[in-house]
C-alpha cells in the first residue's frame, strides 16, 4: 500500500469537503443558528488540517498508482473517515449531542440510507437539515467519483477507486477516460436535481425544502425536513413528481447517456430497465388489489395513489413515506419487504442487490436448469446480447452468499441481550438490518415510515452503521480494510 497516496488523496478529499460544508456555514451565519456556525467551522478546521497534511506528503506523480485490492480498501476507508468528520457538525452543535447518533446520521446521510435516530426534525437548525440532505446528494453519484470527476489523476488510479465505489456487477466506462465519464454522469446528475427542484416549486414546495427533497430523492436517500414527511405537504402533484423522479433515479445513468446523444431506441431495450419497470408495475398491481380486498383505504383511486408512492419509494431505496405500510395487510408487507432487496438498476443511486444482479442470477439458474436435461448442450448467458462471462456470474452468486450472511449475522447482533435493542421484536430487528444494508431507511414495526431508530443501543447503532457502509459500497471494500494484504508495501 502507498501510504503517502493515502494520506493525500484523502487530503484532497477533505479540501473537498470543507468547500461543501461552506455553504451550510453560510447559511448558519444567516439564520442566527449560532451552534452549527461553530460546528461547521470545527469541521471546516479538521478538514484543513488533513488536507495541509495531504499536501506535505504528496507522493511524484510516477508513484501514484494503485493495485484494485487497495483501491476498494482506500474507498472503504475513506466512506468511514468523511462519515466521522461530516458528523462533527452535529455533535459539536448539540444538535445530537451523542457523537455515534450523529455518526449514525451522518453514515445514513452519506450512504443515501435515510435511517433516523432524530424523533423531532423540525427541531434541528435548518443548516444542519441542509447539510444532511446535502451528505444524501453526494454520496448518492459518489464522492469519489466526484473527485474523479474534478481533479487530474492518472486513468489507472481513477479506475481502481471507480470499480470500488461505482455500484453493480460491472464495471464500465462511458467513453474512453474515466474522467470524462465521470463529468458526464454527474453533469446527468445534477441537471436531473435541479429539474425536479425547479417543478416541485411549481408544486408550491417552499425552496428550502424543494432542494432538501431534491436532494433525498436524487440520491435516494429520503431524509425530510418535515416530521410527517412527504405527507405533511397532502399535494397529489408532489407525490406523482416524487414517484417519477424515484424511479428515474433508479434508473442506470447510462440510458441517459444513450438518449442524450441520440441511441434512444438502444436505451430504451435495456434488460435491465424492462425488468425493473415490470417488477414496479406488477408489485403496485398486486399491493394496490390486496389493500382494496382488505378496505384499507376507502376507494381504488387512494388505494393506487399510496400503493404507486410507496412502492416507488422501497424499491428504489428511496424511502420517502405518504402512508404507514407498517399498518398494511401482511402479503403488501412482503412484497415491499421483497422489492426492498431487489432495489433499482446499477449505476443508477438505488441500493439494493440491484436488477441486474437478479438478472443474472435467473438466467444462470435457468441455463443449468436446461443442460440438466440437456448436458451435451451449451448455452451462453447474454444481457443485452452481450455475453455475461463466468467470473461474472460467480462473482454475483458469491456476493449473494455474502449479502444473506451478513443480514442474518446483523439480525443476531442487534438482538444480542435485552438492551441490544429496544425498538423491539424479531420483526422490526430483521427489517431495520434489510432497511440499513439494502440502504433504504424505513422499515418494519417500531422503525417503520413514522419511526426512528433512536431506541436501539450504541452497539446496535454501529452495527447498523456498519451495514450502511456495506450495502453502499457492496462489501469488498469495508471488508478489505480488515483485510492485511490490501494494506502491504509494495515491493
């Protein structure tokens, strides 16, 4: 491991973020929130004095690359370092005086998970609501990417941090420097935000919270500023704005790509974009007829304006709430649960396993299914007409052994002796760890659309936090950094 590349890369890292954490400063000083004023200037100073320390060390710019095991370990390093200082802010404040509440939170924000601890929103200063749904925006495209995106840096470092922190099975470029793709897709990114904070101030959203919730929803994320959420604003038009936007969300970018430079018709026969809408429309479907036969809501139309809502919501990993699914029959609960692993598409900011994963897994099971009964026969795995190749395949079938064993260690470490948790049955314990890692926010029981996780222990929380940072990430690189190779010398 260069440890000097270490040391100044995350040095430019958290020059970067102290730029960031300028505009909540700003807006603190305008709104007389006098406490965040001095938490965001502490934060400001720590990230100064890493990046000062980053520059020192700076490494010649021949001995900048890095191997792909130590990539995904410095990216797994660094969603841990910028989550411990982004929480300084709130701690310093005592906006949540507890440093892992505000660690939880801030993981949560950046992760674009949305999880909870705060049981009184409206109560924090609204700088402090700014910068949590701004640690949601960046993390959703990815910080390093962004970094990727605005300095110089050689292609072959650039790709070992990409393949780290870029979701989904595969990796690949937009075109043929991993910068420039990295422009594109934030320039996607951005211009997307500001459309839709653009329309739901024609839906009569107050600005601040227009950005806040266009924040949440680009990433994802699904922090509001509101106690009651998207429900407290009751406009139709804000719901139908917000579930299109969730799903376009979870859409990969690079379709968009595609559209924009004319291959419409290629975009639009994405496997992966087909399978996606036809699981939301066929879970809405189901939900929207089981509510009705159960008179949960008074007529077809509200029962489809909820069930079309919070579908998108789950399923994209958004985890904005209108309605109290908690509450629903138990076959809507299991199909949310359900549409909660599955998530959106890769390269998209959903979290989940994602689409394409369950692509692969259905089409491999169902080539060994046929050369069972046929064994001369071979068959190659395509998505899209290009040929899925083995290590692939292996690759996704190894991170789902990977994805089931870490939500029922969690599930057991968080019911771990009566104070490990205290929001309650196996219930809410199980869906708060699918909640987490599939980086949704929402679950079921006590920690559902009108709960919190404020309950739960201290160990708990990190438990938790920890699952956040896996499912963001998609695993290797948090379990890399407890890994000595990745941390070596070179020779």
């Amino acid at each position: 491991m260069n440890y000097r590349l270490v040391i100044f890369v995350f040095g430019e890292l958290a020059l970067i973020l102290a730029a960031l954490m300028c505009v909540p400063l700003f807006m603190s000083l305008g709104f007389n929130e006098n406490s965040a004023a001095i938490g965001f200037a502490v934060a400001i100073a720590v990230c100064a004095g890493i990046g000062i320390v980053g520059a020192i060390v700076r490494p010649p710019k021949d001995k900048r690359d890095l191997r792909p095991s130590s990539g995904f370990a410095i990216c797994g390093l660094f969603w841990v370092l910028i989550s411990m200082i982004g929480a300084l802010p709130f701690c310093v404040s005592k906006a949540i005086p507890n440093y892992i509440d505000a660690l939880f939170e801030t993981v949560s924000g950046f992760t674009t998970t949305g999880s909870s601890i705060i049981p009184a929103v409206e109560s924090i200063p609204r700088s402090l609501l700014f910068w949590r749904a701004l640690t949601q925006w960046i993390g959703g495209m990815g910080v390093l990417v962004f970094i990727i995106a605005i300095l110089p840096r050689s292609d072959k470092m650039s790709t070992a941090l990409a393949k780290a922190e870029i979701p989904g099975p595969q990796f690949g470029k937009l075109v043929s420097k991993l910068r420039f793709t990295s422009r594109i897709l934030y320039a996607i990114y951005i211009g997307m935000t500001l459309m839709l904070v653009a329309i739901l101030c024609i839906c009569k959203m107050p600005v601040f919270d227009a950005f806040c919730h266009a924040f949440s929803t680009a990433s994802t994320g699904g922090f509001s500023v509101l106690n009651g959420g998207i429900a407290a604003y009751d406009s139709i038009g804000i719901e139908v704005t917000l579930t299109i936007f969730m799903i376009l969300f979870s859409v990969n970018f690079n379709i968009y790509y595609f559209i924009l430079i004319g291959h419409v018709f290629k975009a639009l026969k994405s496997e992966e974009l087909i399978c996606m809408l036809c699981i939301y429309l066929g879970v809405v479907a189901m939900v929207t007829a089981n509510l009705c036969t159960a008179h949960t809501y008074a007529n077809f139309g509200e029962a489809l304006r909820y069930t079309s809502f919070n579908v998108a919501s789950v399923m994209s990993t958004t985890g904005f709430g209108t309605g109290d699914f908690t509450t629903w029959p138990v076959l809507s609960q299991v199909l949310l649960v359900a549409v909660m692993c599955v998530g959106g598409s890769a390269g998209s900011t959903a979290g989940g396993l994602k689409v394409s994963r369950l692509l692969i897994l259905s089409k491999s099971s169902h080539i060994s299914l046929k050369q069972t009964l046929s064994p001369r026969s071979v068959r190659a795995l395509k998505i899209d007409g290009k040929v899925i190749d083995e290590g692939t395949v292996a690759n996704v079938r190894n991170f789902l052994i990977l994805y089931v064993a870490i939500i029922v260690i969690s599930t057991a470490l968080i019911s771990i002796g009566s104070k490990a948790y205290a929001a309650g049955n196996f219930e809410t314990n199980f869906s708060a760890v699918i909640a987490c890692f599939n980086n949704i926010g929402p679950g079921l029981g006590s920690v559902g659309p009108y709960g919190n996780y404020a309950s739960y222990s201290i160990f708990a929380k990190i438990v938790l936090s920890v699952d956040m940072l896996l499912g963001r990430l998609e695993i290797l690189p948090i379990l890399l950094i407890f890994t000595p190779k990745s941390w070596k010398k070179p020779n």
